[in-house]
C-alpha cells in the first residue's frame, strides 16, 4: 500500500453542501492540464500519452530521489542529538518506503533502536508495527505477523497504538484480497474490518492512515457512494501529483470500477500511475492494474510496455508478491503475440497466393502483347510493386518472431527466478525451524542446569555456567554449518562459479566440500541478494569496514571489471537469456 499524507479539516465540515460542491469542482478544474471536470475518451488518451512520456524520462525521477535521499544521509551522519538523528532516520524511512522496501525496513529498525535509547517504548512500538506493514506490503506475510507478536499492545498509546491496530489491519484485509478460499478471505475480512474501527479510535483525524480506514471500512460495506465522498474530502487536501494523490486516485479508481463508470475509472488510475512515476514510486500496484486493463481491450503493446516497466520497478523494490502478478500477465501477453503472427503468417499466405495468380496472369499478357513493350515495362512496375509488399510483410513477420524470443526469454528468466526463490525460501524456512527446536532443547537443558544449581546453592558453578563462552561459539558455528550446508545444497557448483571470475593467483578454496570460508560466505550472502554490508556484518559478527576490506581484496583479483563483479556474482546458478 502507497504511503500518505496527513488530512486537514474537510470542506464539508465548513461550508454548506451546495457550496462545498462547487469549490470541489473548481478544484477538479484547476488540478489537471489534460481533462475538465468530466473526463472524456480523449482525455484518457491523452493522460496514457503523458505515462508513456513519464516512463521514457523514468530515470531523471529517481536519480532526484537517489540525490534527495543522499542529502537525508549525509543530515543524519551529522545529527547531534537523538531526537533530530530520529527525525532525519524517520524521513530516510519515508524515502526508500515507496522505493526500496528493505532499506525503509532497516531504517524503521534503526528509528526504533534510536527511540529506545531515548526511553520511549512506544514510539519504538509504533516502528516495529510499520516495519510489519513494510513486510506485507512486500509479501512478506509470515514475517510481518512474527513482528506483531513480539509487539505489546499495553505499552503502546496514542498514534502508536494505532498503528499497531493499522498494520494488524492491512495484514488482514492483503489475505482477503489475495486469499484462494472464500471462507477465509471473508473471515479475513472480517478482522481486517475490526481492526481499522481500533485504528481510526488511536489515529489522529487527519493523518495519513485515517482516511485510508475510513474509505476501506466503506469499500469493505460496498459502500461505494460513501466511499468515493471520503475519497473527495480527503481528496481536496493533498497537493496534485504528490505521493499521497496517487494513493487517493487509485481509491478513487477503485470506487468508480465498483460503480461501473469506465471513463472516470480509467482516468483515476491514469493520474494515480502517472503520480507514481514522477514520484519515483517503485511498488507500481496501479501501473500493473493499468496493464491488466490494457490488456483487457485490446492494446496489447502498451500493456507489455507497462508490465515490463512494472516488472523493473518490482525487482528493485523486493516485492515477492508483485513479481507473482506480473509472470500471469506475461503468459497472456505472450499467446497474444503469438496470435498476432498466426494472423500475419495467414495473410502472408493469401499475398503469396494473390503474387501467383498475378504471376500467371502476368504470363498470359506477355504471351499476347509479346510485341507491345509499353505495356510489358508497365506490368513489370506493378511486379516490382508487389514484390516489395513481400518483402515489408517478411519484414514484419521477422519483428514479430524476435518480440516473441525476446518475451518467452524472458518469461523464462522470470520464472526460473521464482523458482529460485521459491526454493531458497522453503530450505531456509526449514532449517530454521530445525535450529529453533534444537535451541529450545538447549534453552530448557541449560534452564534444569539452572534450577539444579540455585536449589543447590551452587552459585560459583552458576556463575560459570554463565560465564562461559563455548555455547555461543558453539552455536555461532552451528549455524554457519546450517547455512554453508544449505546454500552449497542450492548451489553447489558455487565456488568453482566464484573462482572462474578470479585469476588464478586470486583463487579462493574452502576448508572443504561442505563448508565455506570467510570471504566466500560474504558472496555467498551476496548471491542471496543481501548486499548491505552493515546486515553481512551483523550476520557475520564482523565489523562492516573488515566486510568493506573483504569485498575490495576480492575484487581486486576479479578477470572481469570491478565494478560488475558482484552483479556476476548474483548470476551463477542463473539461466540466461539467448541473443
């Protein structure tokens, strides 16, 4: 879900209906340069332009966002005290919340780290609870309920307790909308429903999760009426094109798309994609429901622009559950294309028939006006003629067959990443669960231990047992065994792939086949997708400048350029698309 802006007072509360009416219009009227009051199919048109537009300058967005973000970072190196490091870490979340999930999520850990140290459990409460909402925004569900759990909703109050009751909330109403089975996305539902009426109780009236329970309770009522004036209040206090507008024009969307007012529908999620890409907003949830729409009537190529456009901003966001959406749309695409050569090779078919036939024709004319040899250099024109339809038609029946090898490569790829993913996940789920049954074990044999000395009065023994550092030791190794063995499971061609990008003299072996060393555990997480080295760090029980050392010795020895080294690294175990 996009993030939003706070809500004022609404005119509604202040004018008389009838005025409140004509100053909303007035608004709708000054708020875009592309449409009137009621959009039109030209309308429409014309925002779709201004889309294809926004993408092609796409990377002139984030590079502001990129130099806006590096501003932020270089405040909060600077910042004195703990309340202005929190502030400035709080703005850094905001950032990277619609860009880079697992960068918003580091920074809403270290604003909670920040808001401990200055006392405040629940300010520190309150961040836990929107790093939950960052995981299911993402499609991490199983780790944003673990993060609730660990939450005290007694120690919580005001803003912080609802958004305890927010995140609780979207995890909910995110099972309900993508849930198989209609009992449990109703019961889903259900609890989405109570907990946003324990929201909107500890959310301040206008911030900027307030109405977003408001019009999701009456969308949930299919109150859709209802719905879509919350969405106008809440409409005429956000600036056009920012953040929080396109999150209320994809509302709006779907409130129209319940009403069944097409124009006014398509138009809504225009603004809301257009919003997006100029905001650098990579979880493009609007531009994927565009492209289903696209797709839906007909425009199959700018459906593909978009969906791929989405498919690039969902890979650098970490969005699991938006790549799941995208492969679906591919397919569809893809038998669209290829239906569109099956029409081309048929009506190659009839010009080759129709070229014959003129041919013989061609044939029975030269035969009876062998001696006319005006007419003769005139029927080669029209030959010649005919011929270069041939060869336009070849031409673009060829185009035709490498847009469908382009897309099948890279459905290909895509699929091949989920699976990747899908199998990543299933052996380290696994595993975990292994060694937190094998540490409860422990916990409750070290807990008799405990309880046997103190009833004997055994303290300086207790002292020991406590003082000893061979179990942590032991239990750090264990768990580099776990994942040297997991990941060499998955990867097991992994140091031969590694050492091929290193000269000879650089080669790096392991102690043996089953386990790692240092310096190949850091690619090994690398390959992972973790490249924070500050989160290699904490893994790793180093400090992050002898991460930073590792990385540059390695890549020192790199046969390939430096600065591409650890994107071929993410590569082994890859497939890869043919040219």
């Amino acid at each position: 879900m996009k993030p939003s802006k706070p809500n004022n007072i609404t005119l509604t509360h202040i004018l008389r209906p009838r005025i409140a009416v004509m100053v909303i219009l007035l608004w709708f009227g000054m708020s875009t340069a592309v449409s009137a009051v009621h959009p039109t199919a030209a309308s429409i048109d014309s925002i779709l332009q201004c889309i294809d537009e926004a993408i092609s300058a796409s990377d002139q967005y984030v590079q502001k966002k990129k130099e806006r973000i590096a501003y932020l970072k270089s405040r909060a190196e600077q910042a004195e005290t703990l309340s202005a490091k929190y502030e400035l870490t709080y703005q850094l979340y905001a950032e990277y919340l619609p860009f880079v999930n697992d960068s918003a999520i580091y920074y809403l850990e270290r604003c909670s780290d920040i808001a401990l140290q200055m006392g405040d459990d629940s300010k520190a409460g309150g961040c836990l609870s929107l790093t939950a909402l960052c995981c299911s925004n993402a499609g991490m569900y199983v780790e944003s309920e673990a993060i609730l759990k660990t939450i005290n909703p007694e120690k919580l109050h005001g803003i912080d307790l609802g958004l305890y009751y927010y995140a609780s909330g979207h995890i909910s109403g995110e099972l309900a909308y993508y849930g198989k089975f209609e009992n449990m996305r109703r019961q889903y539902a259900e609890t989405s429903a109570n907990y946003f009426l324990l929201a909107q109780k500890y959310l301040p009236v206008g911030h900027k999760y307030y109405n977003q329970c408001r019009e999701m309770l009456a969308q949930g009522k299919k109150d859709y009426r209802q719905a879509l004036a919350i969405n106008n209040e809440w409409l005429h206090n956000v600036k056009p094109g920012s953040p929080e507008y396109a999150l209320i024009s994809f509302y709006r969307y779907l409130d129209y798309k319940a009403l069944g007012d097409s124009i006014q529908m398509m138009y809504s999620l225009g603004e809301s994609v257009l919003a997006d890409i100029r905001n650098a907003v990579m979880d493009q949830g609007s531009m994927w429901e565009m492209a289903n729409l696209l797709m839906a009537n007909g425009d199959v190529d700018r459906s593909y622009r978009y969906i791929c456009f989405t498919s690039d901003c969902a890979d650098r966001f970490g969005s699991r559950q938006r790549l799941s959406h995208i492969s679906p749309l591919l397919t569809r695409i893809a038998k669209e294309y290829k239906a569109k050569e099956e029409k081309s090779g048929r009506s190659l078919r009839f010009t080759v028939i129709a070229i014959s036939i003129l041919s013989l024709m061609l044939l029975a004319v030269l035969a009876y006006v062998y001696r006319k040899r005006n007419q003769l250099a005139v029927t080669r024109d029209q030959l010649a003629k005919s011929n270069a339809q041939l060869q336009d038609s070849n031409a673009q029946l060829s185009s035709l067959n490498s847009q469908l090898s382009s897309l099948n490569s890279q459905l290909t790829i895509l699929n091949s990443q989920l699976s990747e993913a899908n199998s990543v996940k299933d052996m380290y789920v696994g595993r975990f669960l292994r060694l937190c049954s094998v540490y409860i074990d422990k916990l409750e044999d070290i807990r008799k231990k405990v309880i046997k000395r103190v009833k004997n009065r055994q303290y300086t023994e207790l002292a020991e047992l406590t003082r000893s550092a061979e179990f942590t030791s032991k239990e750090t190794d264990e768990l580099y065994a776990t994942f040297d063995t997991a990941f060499l499971q998955l990867f097991p061609t992994f140091v031969d792939d590694f050492n091929a990008l290193l000269n000879p003299e650089s080669h790096i072996l392991p102690p043996d086949n089953k386990s790692l060393n240092t310096a190949i555990r850091i690619f090994a997480l690398i390959r992972l997708g973790i490249t924070d080295s500050s989160k290699i760090a904490e893994f790793l029980h180093y400090s992050v400048n002898t991460i930073y050392n590792y990385r540059a010795n390695v890549k020192n020895g790199a046969v390939c350029d430096r600065a591409d080294f650890e994107n071929r690294v993410r590569q082994i175990g890859m497939p890869h698309s043919k040219a």
